[in-house]
C-alpha cells in the first residue's frame, strides 16, 4: 500500500492507494504557501496518523508517501528542481528523491519533480505533472494529445504519446475567484457559489469578452444583476465564461487541431469543456469524476513504479 500527497498553495490531499484503488482520502485545508512549514508538517503529521488510524494500519503496512505538487517547492516539504521538456515516466522516476521525514512519519517519503518547459521559461508546474501522466494511462492515451487541467491555475499540457513535450499555465481559477469575492461584483452573487453552470450565460459572456474585451465584459454582471431578472447562476456563468474565454484562446494557441482530453474537477472541467465545444470545434474528451479525482495519485504510482 502506499500514501500518495498532493499538495497545491491552499489544500493538502492525502489518499490510501491500494493498487489503482483509491481506499481513504483526507483532505487537509492547508497548502504550500509559507515560509513557516511548521503548520504543514503538522497537518500531514496528524493527517497520516487518522488515515492509518482509521484503516487499522501501522506505518510499517505502508512502502511510501509519494509525494507531488507544492509540496516540493520551496515552500513545501523537501524542494526539487524542475525537471525540462520532454519528460516521461522514466525521467520522473530517476528525478525522484526518497527522504526521511521522521518527525512527521516513520513512513519514507519519496518526492516527484514538477515539469519545466526550458530553464529559462516562466511556464511549469507542480503536481500536474502526475495528475496528467495519470490520466494518460487511465484513458489509455497513445497518440498525441492536449490535456486541460482546469484549476485555480488552468493548465495546458501536449503529450506526445509517451513524453510531456509543453505546459502552459492561465491563473483563471484564481482570477474568477478575485472577481467574485473581491470587487463590486461581489454583491451579485449568493454564497455559496453556484455548483451548476448556465451554458446559454457561460458562452455569452465568453463572446461579449471576445467581442469587447475581458474588463468591458465583467462590468454588465453588476448591470444585469440589478434588474433582477437574471438568477445567480446565469450571472456566475457569465462571469465564468468572460474570464475563461481567454483560456479558449490559449487551448487555440498552443493545442492546434489535437484531440482535447479535459480533466479537473467540476464545475470548471464542464464549462471549460462547453466552452471548447462552441468555440473551437474540437475533438473532445471531458473525464469522468472518478477517473479525474485518482489520476494524480495513479500517477505519482507509474512514476513510482517505472524502472525503464
């Protein structure tokens, strides 16, 4: 058995992996983002100890904690430097580091590097890496592919078959938050946010954006939201598809004609997915819940595993 963690800038996950499996999952409500890692290290402390806890395990029961995302930054656990395009299993698996951590676990920790398009590019990531490895093996993916990993941070990842080749990052998640939680907009919306999308709101802000631009596309939510005629979902849609418009963009950009496998969580995965559609007329493959909530931890597991 092993522990695989994901660690992002605001959330921890940690999940018991039985095979392919996922067995337990805690979610921690603490990422890396400070220079302070007392509190993480705290957190994954008690964390592992409820997770063995509860499964009647012993650290002994457990090969690993293999670990992936932010918690290999400079803020996280144990820092590894990117690796560079291309990168595939094999190259993930001779960058990783085994540590012992022994005043959070007995259990060895094994780190995984995050991915870099150049030395000197301002495109990488951390975590994603193993979440789109993961998807690959589990939609049997052999030819070459764009995988769309919507998230605070939206990313864009080509596959050529074998190898991820590019990443590129939009900070869209993040941004629709700052836009509906710290603006005048603010008042449009209840709380909490809406867990359903308005397709027909979704792709017509998207095309006021393309039409006008994103800040000339914000400013009608507040306008619409004032005649009262409009319900909360259609308003969050459409300020959804103002900013992720230019993610449309970016997927036109950088994936070309190539198929589009979609994975993250929702509600993101199917707004982006629609948006795709519409727009840009491509191949699409827009992944399951449950096949989307393991392949991060089904990757760090063939990184783990692979000995090519």
């Amino acid at each position: 058995m092993f522990l695989c963690l994901d660690g992002g800038t605001t959330n921890t996950r940690l999940r018991l992996m039985r095979g392919d499996t996922v067995v337990d999952t805690e979610k921690m409500s603490i990422g890396s983002s400070s220079h302070d890692k007392e509190p993480l290290k705290a957190a994954i402390r008690e964390g592992i100890a409820a997770m063995l806890a509860r499964n009647g395990l012993m650290e002994g029961d457990v090969a690993a904690v293999l670990s992936s995302g932010m918690i290999t930054s400079e803020f996280g656990l144990y820092e590894l430097p990117h690796l560079h395009a291309p990168a595939g299993l094999a190259e993930f698996h001779r960058g990783m580091v085994r540590v012992e951590l022994p005043e959070i676990t007995g259990i060895p920790f094994v780190f995984i590097p995050g991915f870099r398009n150049a030395p000197d590019s301002f495109m990488m990531m951390r975590g994603e890496e193993s979440e789109c490895l993961g998807l690959c093996a589990l939609c049997d993916l052999h030819d070459r592919t764009a995988v769309i990993l919507p998230g605070s941070h939206n990313k864009v990842i080509l596959f050529d078959g074998e190898k991820i080749t590019a990443c590129y990052s939009m900070m869209s998640g993040e941004l629709i938050a700052a836009a509906a939680e710290h603006t005048i907009l603010r008042h449009c919306f209840e709380r909490p946010f809406p867990k359903t999308f308005d397709e027909e709101a979704l792709i017509r802000g998207a095309e006021v954006s393309r039409d006008d631009g994103l800040t000339a596309a914000l400013l009608p939510v507040r306008s619409m939201s004032l005649t009262g005629r409009y319900s909360p979902e259609y308003l969050f849609s459409f300020l959804v598809g103002a900013i992720l418009y230019s993610d449309v963009t970016a997927i036109r950009k950088y994936a070309g004609d190539l198929p589009l496998v979609i994975g993250g969580a929702s509600p993101l995965k199917e707004e982006l997915s629609a948006l795709a559609g519409h727009f840009l007329g491509s191949r699409i493959v827009t992944v399951d819940a449950e096949t989307a909530e393991i392949a991060s931890a089904v990757g760090s597991l063939r990184i783990f595993g692979c000995d090519r």
